[in-house]
C-alpha cells in the first residue's frame, strides 16, 4: 500500500530516543552480529526481521506476563508484543542507517467484533524511493508473515468487509495510544485490557 510518512524529514526515520534506543549497547551487539552474517542492507534487513520474528515470542503467544516496550529491553527480555517487537526491529534496522518507522492496521475477530490495533513497520533501503511494510508478530498456525520489498506477506491482510484497516501514516515514533498501552500495563492481562480498538493521527515533525 501506498504509506504517507508523517515526518517530512527523512533523518526522523533514523533518529535514536528513549523507545527507538539503538544506541544502548545491546542494540549494537545485536545488529553487529546480525550484521556479520550478512553484509549488505538487503540481507541484514531480511536477517534482522526474522530475527525479531523468530527469536522474540510474541508474549500473546508464550504467555509471559511481562510488559517491555524499549527495544533494548525487548531485546534483553526476548519477549514482546506487536508493538515492542516494532520497536526493536526499527531499531535493529536504523542501527545500521536502514530507514525505519511504525504502522498500524485495525483489526478484528472474524465476526467483525472485539477491534484492536496492530503494530507493524515500513522500511526503505538506502538508495530506494519504496517504503515496504514488514511483520514481525510471529508466525503461529494460520500467520505466515515473511520479508518482502515486493509483494506483501503481512501476519493480518485485512477484511475491509468486518471493518479491518491498513492506517496508511508511517510515524517515525510511537503512536501514543500504543506506546500508552504499554506503559501503563503492569502484566500482560493488563496490556490486553488497554490495547486501543483504533488510533487517530498525531501532529509529529
């Protein structure tokens, strides 16, 4: 899909702050190692994804009750959900000057009912005009996201037809109705209770 960047500097997609902190050191341990295995900003951004995807479970899925939101912390923790696990794929990804930021779809149950909001990233190699939107959920039986520039392979393609939405704005941080859900959330019960049913757009930069 078309996304519409909400910053109108590009730099703002490689910035480090307190939720996209690639500069703690276990970010750059991290991406060396990633990085070492690889060598081009191709293979690291593929290498890096399903890192994310398949080293750090989707605490939904495993069941860990704690709540991480910083990307280094999802890195320590090796837990997360949609929404963390984006802040540590951005970071990983802006660790190594690879353009990176946050998008959302609006999801639902099959019956159109119980809707929330999850996170997911756009990426831009260096020396490309296209913004493409990666998963880093977490494959389970039934989501089988993969690593595409091309053609997408999301976790959720969404039903338009149950309400379901692809937000198009591309935000260089965190929503806030997000990044507020995790933060106020002691435990993973709490979190499940706070996640947003929809998010509105935010003045940024």
């Amino acid at each position: 899909m078309q996304l519409i960047p909400q910053s109108t500097e590009t730099d703002a997609y490689l910035v480090v702050d307190d939720v996209i902190d690639h500069d703690h050191p276990l970010v750059s341990e991290t991406a060396d190692a990633l990085w070492g295995a690889t060598g081009d900003a191709y293979s690291y951004a593929e290498v890096a994804f399903e890192f994310v995807r398949d080293a750090i479970p989707h605490s939904a899925d495993s069941g860990d009750p704690r709540v991480s939101w910083r990307a280094s912390d999802v890195l320590r923790t090796r837990n997360g959900i949609c929404y963390a696990k984006s802040h540590a794929l951005v970071a990983l990804l802006r660790a190594r000057g690879i353009q990176a930021g946050l998008c959302y779809q609006r999801l639902t149950d099959d019956d159109g009912s119980n809707p929330v909001v999850h996170g997911l990233i756009a990426l831009r190699l260096p020396g490309s005009a296209h913004w493409a939107r990666q998963d880093p959920r977490g494959n389970k039986p039934g989501v089988d996201a993969r690593f595409s520039l091309d053609d997408e392979q999301l976790a959720f393609p969404v039903r338009p037809e149950l309400g379901e939405v692809d937000y198009p704005e591309l935000y260089a941080t965190p929503h806030p109705a997000a990044l507020e859900a995790l933060r106020d959330s002691a435990d993973l019960p709490a979190l499940r209770r706070n996640l947003p049913a929809e998010i509105g757009k935010f003045p940024v930069g």
